[in-house]
C-alpha cells in the first residue's frame, strides 16, 4: 500500500507541474481539479486501509519520475500501474481505489478533449 500511496503523490507532484507550464486554460484547471482531489483520495485510501489492516502504514517512499510523455500520457501510464497493482482488498477499499481511477480517466477525458 506504501507504493500505491506514493504513486498518487507521484501524479499530483506531476499534475501540478504541468499545470503551471501549461498555456490552455482548460488544461489548467483539470489538472487544477486532478491535484486537488487527488492527495484526499490518498488519504482516505490510505486511513480505510490502516483501519483494515489495524496498523499504520510503513515508510512511503519518494518515488523518482520513470513516466514520461506528455502530461496525459503520464497519467494514462499511472492509471494503468493502478489498475494493474490493486491490493485486492476489501470491497470498500477497492471502491476507493475505483474512486481514484474514475479521478484519473476523467483527468485523462478532460485533457484530450482540448487536444
């Protein structure tokens, strides 16, 4: 889970970065949006799966940026790590892992439909 949640502070260090590089104002605020929300879901995720697991989570480790792309590809990348690293817990913590992947794809929409 230490991965998982250092993944999504992962993607909103790199949301919010390409937010302020950006020249669209429509890329603006869905990455606005994305890093926004994203760093709540983290918590919740990470609080539900400590109160599962009855301990607190181990180091979270800071992870170096292996992704690269444009901001959308980067994201897309880090939807499919998600997808493919599910802890397989129960069904409340995967719905918030689904919370976080609905975030994302609509992150992903959003930035494409400027395109």
């Amino acid at each position: 889970m230490e991965k998982m949640i250092a993944t999504l502070f992962l993607s909103r260090d790199l949301a919010h970065a390409a937010h302020l590089r950006t020249d669209s104002l429509a890329e603006h605020m869905a990455l606005n949006t994305f890093y926004d929300e994203i760093v709540g879901l983290a918590d919740k995720l990470a609080e539900s799966w400590m109160g599962h697991q009855s301990k607190k989570l181990g180091e979270i480790p800071l992870l170096d940026n292996d992704y690269s792309g444009s901001i959308d590809d980067v994201l897309e990348q880090i939807l499919a790590w998600i997808e493919d690293n599910r802890p397989g817990s129960p069904s409340y913590i995967e719905n918030i892992i689904d919370e976080v992947c609905a975030l994302f794809a609509q992150t992903l929409y959003r930035l494409r439909e400027i395109h």
